[in-house]
C-alpha cells in the first residue's frame, strides 16, 4: 500500500472511526439515493447513471434540511469516553 501511495501522490490515507458522526449522514443519504433512485434501475454506463444521480441530488439540495443532533451532549460525550477505554481480555 504504501509504494501504492508513494506512485499515486494526489491519494492520501486518512482514519476515520466507524463512530464518526458525518460518516452516518452520508450513509444515510447514500442509501435514501440508492433506495428511490437507483435500486430497479437499468444503467447501461457510468454516463446513464450520471444523470440519475445528478437529478435526485438536485432535487434533495432544492428544499435541504438540517441535521439536528437529538441526543444530549453529555450522552454524545459520554459514549466517546467509553469507547476510549480498554476493551477487557475475553481470555
């Protein structure tokens, strides 16, 4: 990976935990995208699937809405701090 990396400059690693908050979101609006627009679809090229994805982007940007946090901070809080902690050895 890393003589990959070292040929292909403009690519970058970058970590991300499975608990990061924005990655929820964007799986979020992936499969709404997947599951009105492209599930029963027939796309014969990446150039057919373009437009379909270009369209319902559109349409869910004309009337956006804001992610609201519903859990308290301190809950938010709390469950990073536990999930900082040592895992206990099932051994």
């Amino acid at each position: 990976m890393k003589r990959w990396l070292a040929r292909h400059p403009r690519f970058h690693v970058h970590f991300t935990p499975t608990s990061a908050s924005w990655i929820n979101a964007v799986e979020g609006l992936f499969s709404t995208l997947t599951k009105r627009r492209l599930k029963r679809g027939v796309f014969r090229s990446v150039v057919e699937l373009n437009q379909p994805i270009r369209d319902y982007l559109d349409a869910h940007n004309a009337d956006p809405k804001p992610f609201r946090w519903t859990a308290p901070v301190d809950t938010i809080v709390g469950n990073h701090q536990r999930g900082k902690r040592p895992r206990k050895s099932l051994h």
